[in-house]
C-alpha cells in the first residue's frame, strides 16, 4: 500500500487564517497535491483561480469518451500501480528459481520441510526481503516526484514516464532471470515500483471527468491499485497450473505489453491536458451566468436596433448553453449548496477541522500534531512491510510446520488485494462520519488488535491476524491522508506528507536490521519484534487519540468564543448605526 491512497476529498476548503494575517480571500479552496517543492508558505493564501497548466473543460468533450478515460486510468492502475505488494506472492517463484540462493551455505540450501515450496535459507531470505523493501520505499518516495512532475507538466509526461518505467522494468527482470551473474532484480524492482507511483498519482486527475462523481472514481482508483497486489497471484498460479513451465523471463517478457498499451492509450484516447477543476468550473459558471457580458461595447458601432438585440440575443444563448453545459456537469444551485452543506457537516464532524490551516509548513512541523502523526505512521509503516515481507517466515517458526505457514502465506496472498478492495468505500464513510479522534481510536484498537493476535502461535490466530491486517493497512494510509488536510490543510499538504512519506521511507531500511535480528540473535522468533512494535504503536496510538481530544476541545472552545465575540461586535455595530441614523435625525431637526 502506498502512502499516497486516500478515499476522501480530492478537493477542500482551509479555514480561514488566524487574525492578523493577510489573505486575499475569506477560504483557498484547493486541489490536492503531492508535490513537496510547492512555495506555499509565502503566498499559501493567496487563492489563484488560473491554472498553471491549459486545461480542457470537460463539457466540451463526450461523456462516453471521458468515460472510457476513467475506465482505461483505473485499469492501467490495476495492472501496473502496486503490483510489487504482491510480493509475498511471487517471494516462491523467486526462491525456486534460485534467485539469490548463492548467497546459501552448502549446508543451508533451499528444502522443501513439510510443505510443497522450498524454504529459504537465511541470508537468501534476508536479501530476498531487501528486494522488497526497496520497492516500497521507492513507491512512496517517488510520490513526491510524480507530484512534482504532475504539477509541473501535467499527466500525460507521467504516464509516458510510467509506461518507460513499466517496460524497462520488464525486460530488466525477465533479462535478471536468463543471464547467469546477472543481479538485475532489485533495480528492475525499483523500475516497476516508479512506473506504478506515476500511473498512480497522475490518475486522480481524472476525478476531474466528472465532477459529481469524483468521490466514486477516486475510490475506484484506490480500489485498483488494491487489486494490483493480485497480478504476481494470478502470475503464481498459473505457474503452478503449468508445471511451473510458464518461466519467470516468459511472464516478464509478455508483460511488457502493459507498458506498451499505457503508451498507445495515452495518445489514441487520453487527454492531453487536465480537465477543469472544482474551482475553475465555480469561476466560469460565473461567468456565465453573468448577463452583463451580452453588453459588449462594440455594439456602439451597429446602427440597426434591431441588429444589436440580434447580436446580444446570440450571445445570451451562448452563454445560458455554456451554463447549462457546465451545470450538467456539476449540478445545479440546489445540488451544489447540497455538497457544500455537506462538505460543512463533514468539517463539522472531524472536530478539529482548521486546527492548524494558515499556519507555514515549517511551524506546523514544530507542532505535537505533526510529531505524533509522524512517529505513528513511520512505525507502522515499517510494521506493515515487516509483515508483508516475513508472514511465512513468521507463522513458520509460530506453528512449527512450512505446510501451515504456506497456508496462511497463500490465504494472505489472497487476502491482501481483496480486503483493500472490499474495504475501499467502507473506509471513505468511515472517515467521513467519524470525529478525527474517533477515526485515531480506531486506529489504535486495530493496533492492539493486530498486535495481540500475531503474537499467538496458533492457526486460527494466523488467519484473524492476517484479516485484520488487511482490513487496517487501506484504512491507515486513507487515515492519514485524511488527517492531514483536515489538521494541516490543503495549502501546505504537499510540504507535510512529504515529509512523512520521506522520512517513513528512510526508517524503513531499520526492516533490514529487524530480519538480521529475527535470524539472528532470536533464533527465527518474530514475537519479540511483534510485540515491541505493538506497544510502541499502542503507545503512540493512544497519544495522538488523547492529544486530539484535548485540543479538539480546546479548539472547539476558541471557536465558540470567537463566534460570541463576532456576535458582540455586530450587536455594537448596529447599536451604532442606530444611533448615527438619530444624530442625524435630531441634526435635520434642529436645522428644520
């Protein structure tokens, strides 16, 4: 799972600044965006309604088209955006085919134990584990590249990008494989991971299509990349169901056509600019709505009265056309004030909406809120990669048997890209409806949960762990991009997440450390490291729901004194008014 999934808002509104600030606006509504190089804290709230980029207004084009669009965007994600999740179901591929099993000991080659796949030894394991890590790294690092690239030049150079990143990253593999003394795996790996980030981010974009529906393709979007963690699956069985005849260099090799169709799509069928957003649609609907620009002052030049209605009346056609157009695409007043209410109740809800927007990045960042989040996710983060990486090697020494554990293995390779696809639009109600120190509590028991149940060396303990897993590991990522915008807001997003994705990135490398000390010193037992990373994020899980809910009080308390204090100011203001409207009365008598 990448850092980069949300189900939520793709667009918002930050509150407006503390006092004393300048802004140009009373709210910046915003687009999100992953790009960490943004200036944001020198004109944060100076809202622009001008694109950087040209944009096409989607009601120009069909809707069928722009349909078949989204469809292609969540399709390319499904076969190319995470598929390097999937590793748990290609790491027995890989251990047949000998892939770093040089690295063996005579006396410590790959066997088979009590179940039908080989067991790895232990530095084979350890580097096979590397190769994994480094892809997830890359997948979420490269997410503030891709944002950047996105904002700068648009989503047709990262889906170019992407299909480069996914060919080349192919054939490199399927090369790894034919070439004796060929270490090409880990770099193709990194290849994969960055096509897949570019594909990934870019293609939120398309929310754009249809405005009244961004939500719905934002989430299946999401729910693609989930579905993406199966390819290496499918890949697995049919190697199995070929007798293991249907050869990694065969598989590779063929895939590259994935690469080949994003390109071909990108130019038969892909925009070639972005569509408008929520923003520049508000602006040009009120333009058009405008009557006053049917009066041009040309008009001056036409002698005929008769000539001039004509001219204004094609006008005024044009434009009420343009309104309906651009109305069909986000509905009408009605419709429109119903989002907003509903955008309001949602902001209402999270209880802490606006805590921190109009503040700069860098004091953002010196806060308890950012330190927490960040400490949390870091931790998890590498948590959850751990489990991905070593679920067989866990469960093996657990229960004692290869067989069990290849049966948990096999359950989790299944569970994995179906429970972030079931859970996908769960999740966005979830934390839609939900205060954000509820949604934190609920983090944090699935924390506890998880960490409880992997630590009990029984079967039926595999499998609950494994759901659970699942089920958190979507609704985290979702959880904290989510968190960020309401606690820090849009305008500096790019600048806080990156952050976090960068520095969980880097700490992930400790998971290296984590599989010498499970071989090592341990002797194969994971418990130790399970339950230290329980506490640890119970610990933290619990400080950031605690933290929230004190400064969500706190918070909510200045807010309802700020409005009394709004109240008092318009009471005297009327009081003065009325007393002014006297005076004067009183003047106009005397002089009377």
């Amino acid at each position: 799972m990448s850092l980069v999934q949300h189900v939520t808002a793709n667009e918002g509104i930050d509150r407006v600044p503390p006092e004393g600030q300048d802004t140009t606006e009373d709210a910046g509504w915003r687009t999100l965006s992953y790009d960490a190089f943004r200036h944001g804290d020198r004109d944060m709230h100076a809202v622009s309604h001008e694109p950087t980029l040209p944009n096409t207004a989607a009601y120009n084009v069909p809707a069928a088209k722009r349909a078949a669009q989204v469809a292609f965007a969540i399709v390319a994600c499904w076969f190319a955006a995470g598929i390097v999740y999937g590793f748990a179901s290609l790491k027995p591929i890989l251990i047949y085919e000998g892939v770093y099993d040089g690295l063996c000991p005579p006396e410590e080659k790959p066997g088979a134990g009590d179940g039908s796949e080989l067991v790895p030894c232990d530095a084979q394991d350890m580097r096979l584990n590397f190769f994994f890590i480094v892809a997830s790294i890359t997948t979420n690092a490269s997410s503030l590249l891709a944002g950047w690239t996105l904002d700068r030049y648009g989503r047709r150079l990262c889906y170019v990008i992407s299909s480069l990143f996914m060919i080349s990253g192919c054939l490199l593999m399927g090369f790894a494989f034919q070439i004796p003394d060929f270490d090409g795996y880990l770099v193709a790996n990194i290849l994969l991971s960055l096509g897949g980030t570019f594909v990934f981010v870019s293609s939120f974009q398309l929310a754009n299509a249809f405005p009244r529906s961004s939500g719905l393709i934002v989430a299946l979007i999401t729910g693609a990349f989930d579905g993406s963690a199966a390819i290496f699956l499918f890949y697995r069985l049919a190697w199995e169901a070929s007798d293991r005849t249907f050869t990694p260099p065969r598989f590779f090799f063929a895939y590259t056509i994935v690469g080949v169709l994003l390109l071909i799509g990108e130019f038969a069928l892909m925009p070639a600019h972005a569509y408008d957003s929520g923003p520049e649609l508000t602006r040009k609907l009120e333009e058009a709505q405008d009557a006053t620009r049917d009066l041009h002052d040309s008009d001056d030049e036409l002698d005929n009265p008769n000539e001039i209605r004509r001219v204004r009346s094609a006008r005024a056609q044009q434009r009420l056309s343009k309104v309906e157009q651009i109305e069909e695409l986000v509905g009408n007043e009605v419709q429109r004030e119903d989002r907003v209410q509903l955008e309001e109740e949602r902001q209402a809800t999270s209880g802490i909406w606006g805590v921190l927007h109009g503040v700069p990045a860098h004091r953002q960042m010196l806060t308890p809120w950012f330190f927490l989040l960040l400490s949390l996710t870091v931790l998890q983060m590498l948590r959850m990669n751990y489990f991905i990486a070593t679920v067989r090697a866990q469960y093996r020494y657990l229960l004692g048997s290869e067989k069990l554990a290849e049966n948990i293995n096999h359950f989790f390779d299944v569970a994995l890209p179906v429970g972030g696809v079931f859970s996908t639009p769960f999740i966005g109600l979830l934390l839609n409806n939900l205060s954000v120190a509820a949604a934190s509590g609920v983090l944090t028991l699935f924390i506890v949960v998880i960490g409880v149940l992997n630590c009990i060396p029984e079967v039926w303990a595999g499998y609950a762990t494994v759901v659970t897993f699942v089920l958190f590991r979507p609704l985290y990522y979702s959880a904290v991009s989510d968190f960020a915008t309401k606690i820090f807001g849009f305008a500096t997003f790019g600048r806080i997440y990156g952050t976090i994705v960068c520095l969980s990135g880097i700490v992930n490398f400790v998971q290296s450390g984590l599989d010498a000390l499970t071989h090592g010193p341990l002797h194969g037992d994971p418990t130790p490291v399970n339950a230290a990373m329980a506490v640890g994020g119970t610990i933290l899980g619990v400080a950031l729901t605690v933290y929230v809910i004190v400064q969500g009080r706190k918070f909510q308390r200045k807010l309802k004194q700020k409005v009394a204090a709004e109240r008092v100011q318009e009471r005297l203001g009327l009081i003065r008014q009325e007393r002014e409207a006297e005076e004067a009365n009183l003047d106009y008598g005397t002089l009377g």
